[in-house]
C-alpha cells in the first residue's frame, strides 16, 4: 500500500501547456493534468489503454479520425494504439489512465 500526495510529486510538461503529475503502480499509472487553453496534443499512439477523464473545462479529442469535444463529468476510453490527439478549448483539468504503466513518466 502507498499514500502519494500530489503536491509531493514532480510536474511534467511532456508538451507545451500540458502540465501533469503522476502517480503509478504496478499495473497502471494516473495522470492529473492542468492544461492550458489552445494548448494541443499532437496525434499519436501508444500500446496502453487510456481513459481521460474531463474534471473541468473543455477538452477537444481526435481519436481514430472522429473529433468531439469533451465537457467536464465526460470520459472517453481509447483502446490500444489508436491514434489520437487533444486541444484544449478551455483551461481544463483532466484525469488519465493507463495500463499498462506508463514508465516514460515515472
């Protein structure tokens, strides 16, 4: 069992206006983002399955070539190695994640 205070854990800006933090075990990681407004995502895919979750804002998503805006209390789950992408309309706050772990994170 581990307890993990976010505010103890490092910020990660993997790209421009995405600034997370993360928590991972030994299966799965969770991101907890706070992104900025107009920042994007450029499209990519990755072996894990993802489930963002909206807290707050609005968050744009291309996955597999269909577009939709995400409100907050909305989830979206993206299988393995889809291609997708995000931009955010508003300033957001958004839960990821991902299994298996996402170790480029850690």
């Amino acid at each position: 069992m581990t307890f993990v205070s976010l505010d103890q854990k490092p910020v990660l800006e993997p790209v421009p206006g995405f600034r997370g933090r993360f928590v991972h075990g030994e299966g799965m990681s969770l991101a907890y983002w706070d992104i900025a407004a107009g920042a994007c995502l450029p499209e990519h895919h990755h072996p894990h399955e993802q489930i963002v979750s909206v807290v707050t804002g609005q968050l744009e998503m291309t996955v597999g070539g269909e577009t939709r805006v995400l409100d907050s209390g909305t989830s979206l789950v993206i299988p393995s190695n889809v291609p997708h992408g995000a931009r955010a309309v508003t300033d957001c706050r958004v839960i990821d994640a991902f299994h298996p772990v996402r170790d480029e994170y850690r």
